[in-house]
C-alpha cells in the first residue's frame, strides 16, 4: 500500500511539472466522443 501511495504521488509531481511547463496534455486527449453532440 505504501509504494501505491508513492507511485501516485511521483505521478502527481510529474503532472505538476509538466502543467507548470505548459506541456500536460488532457488526460482523454486520444479519446473520441461516444455521441457527437
């Protein structure tokens, strides 16, 4: 459980990072809409 939280919180650091760069990409950016509206 312990390494479980470490992993998300090196996954968050990693996002917190990449926003402040401008380079986060959304996290469904590959995913198509399943009703176009």
């Amino acid at each position: 459980l312990q390494e479980e939280v470490r992993n998300v919180a090196r996954a968050v650091g990693h996002a917190v990072a990449q926003l402040r760069e401008g380079k986060l990409k959304p996290a469904d950016s590959g995913l198509k809409r399943p009703r176009p509206k």
